[in-house]
C-alpha cells in the first residue's frame, strides 16, 4: 500500500505530522492508502525539520495533524510542513486538523487581547493551505478567519448513536453545560428524540478553568442525562455541570465531548466523579493515565476518511451531515 490513490488524472496523498499518527493511519486504512514516508525530527536546539521521501509534484495533498500538547510544537510542525509541500509543488494542499488549536480565544472578552483562532488560521493560509477539514470548532465562526474553504465536521453522529443504543430513550435527557452549546444540544435533541436541560453557570474571568455552577434550567429529575460539549480540558466545568443535575435528582448522567483535552486535574476530576461514563473520539490522543473503565473512546476516522474522499472526488461533504439540519 502506497500514500497515492489516483482518480483519473489526479492524485491523492496524504501525510502525518507526529502529534497522532494511530489517527492518520486510521483514516489512511479508511481511504485505502498509506501514509507517504515523512522524515521529521528535531535538532537539539528544538527546531524542527521535515522531508518527504515521495514527489508531492501535482499531487492533491491532505496533511494531518491534531493540536494535542505540546501544542505549540505541533502547530509549528504542520506550518513546517505545510511550506514543504506548497515548495514541493503540490497542485493543492488540504489541511486536515481533527482539534484545531486555540479555538476558545475566537473573540477578544476584554481590551488588549489577541484572537489567536484568527492568527492560527492566517498562519496556515501563508504556510500554503488551499482549505481546512476539521471536526467540532469551538464556535461556528471561526471557519470565516480562513480565507479559503473550511469544511467542518461533526462527531454528533459517531457520538449520539453510541448513546442513544445503550440508553433507555424514554428516560434520555439531553443537556448543554452552558448556554453556548444549546444549538448543538438541540441537534442532540432531534436525533434521538429527547427533551433539552440547560446547566446556567458564572465563569470566573479572573481566574482560568473556575466555573461556579448556579442552576439547572429543565427537568431531570429520576431521568439519565447526556451532558454534550465540545471539550474536556481540564474537567471542572463539566463535573461541576454533572453534581448540579445529581443535585436535582438525575438517575445518572453521562457525558460525551468531541475533544478530549484531558489536562492537569482532569484525570483525578473524571476518576472521582459521579459520571457513570465520558464518551470522547479520538480526534487527539488520550492520556495515558486516563484508560479508566468509565471513558469509552469512538473512532473519528471514518468519518474524517470520507470528507477527504468527498474533496478529492470533488463531492459534496456536506450531504454527509444534511440529516442533521440546522
């Protein structure tokens, strides 16, 4: 198995950064591929440096690479290679980043702060990328800082179905943490057919990852409540979120998130919670110390896999998401 799939005249290849390459080989197994040979390493001064083993010349090029930590390494490796491709004369060049970096700094909150999602999607553009594929932003605007197409997917599918097999939809509750994911909750709501709850909670502004939860907006009394949100980082927003419904008398609550950042406490938070399981993808790796009989991870694979079919065969990825509406 080769990196190169050809339709026609064209040609597909697709590369790994190494922020998480068992996600890479995943969707490259998907679309019948390899991954093209890259060699990448880091001097002793901490730069980086990349070279591809195979001519990139007039080929459609998807590159791969999660956001995880060290962050900031793994985004400089992608602009990295990024440049090598668009100087290897690639015809186009797809990023694809499964967890894209710095989405919750998508607007200044007060005077003298930066908007880091913008400068994040402004590097990518004058590293070379023709478009961004990625799954579950932060906030639907930022797919307008790229100055080009940005197709973004949604883990809903792979997430709701898991949940609505296992659960006693009668009894199902759906809930959003914040007043900022109720139109994603709501979708939640129309595929497996449930009620909405609303957790009303205060962040702190002083003070990072500190979240006072206030009240529960809806019934959930006696029912199994699916919290649904973008992220985990650290987990105290959503732990919070989940002792406010046991407090007004939820059955059980489970909670599913897209991205599993799963940093700093997150681990002794979600170990010593009431939650009787977190449903995360894979879009980044998963901590080690976090392989607990409670946390169930689901491929984004497939999904990432035919959006990138979709691109190379000029479709449409969008049909892949039409049944969810707005």
């Amino acid at each position: 198995m080769t990196g190169i799939k050809t339709t026609g005249e064209k040609k597909l290849m697709l590369f790994s950064g190494r922020a998480h390459p068992e996600l890479a080989e995943e969707v490259a197994h998907q679309l019948g591929v390899g991954l093209v040979p890259t060699k990448a390493f880091d001097f002793a001064n901490g730069e980086i440096y990349v070279r591809y083993q195979e001519s990139a010349r007039g080929a459609d090029c998807f590159l791969i690479q999660s956001h995880t930590a060290p962050i900031n390494k793994w985004i400089m490796e992608q602009l990295i290679m990024l440049d090598a491709l668009k100087r290897a004369s690639a015809r186009s060049i797809t990023v694809v980043v499964p967890s894209y970096g710095y989405a919750r700094q998508d607007k200044k909150h007060r005077g003298r702060e930066p908007i880091s999602a913008r400068l994040i999607a402004d590097l990518m553009k004058t590293a070379g990328a023709d478009r961004i594929v990625t799954v579950d932003l932060h906030t639907d605007q930022i797919q307008g800082f790229f100055d080009g197409p940005v197709d973004h997917l949604f883990a809903l599918p792979v997430l709701a179905d898991y949940v609505g097999a296992k659960v006693d939809r009668k009894k199902l509750t759906i809930v959003s943490p914040d007043a900022g994911r109720v139109r994603v909750a709501d979708r939640w709501c129309d595929r497996l057919d449930a009620p909405l709850a609303i957790v009303h909670k205060r962040r702190d502004k002083d003070v990072a990852n500190k979240v006072t939860v206030h009240e529960v907006v809806g019934d959930v009394a006696g029912r199994v409540c699916v919290l649904v949100d973008d992220m985990i980082d650290t987990g105290g927003t959503i732990c919070a979120a989940a002792d406010a419904l046991f407090e007004n008398g939820a059955e059980d609550v489970i909670v599913t998130a897209t991205h599993g950042i799963l940093s700093g406490p997150a681990a002794d938070r979600l170990k010593n919670s009431k939650v009787s399981e977190f449903v995360f993808t894979d879009t980044l790796p998963t901590p080690g110390e976090l392989e607990l009989d409670k946390i169930t991870v689901l491929s984004i694979a497939p999904t990432i896999a035919r959006a990138l079919r979709e691109v190379f065969e000029d479709g449409s990825v969008t049909s892949l998401f039409e049944e969810q509406g707005d």
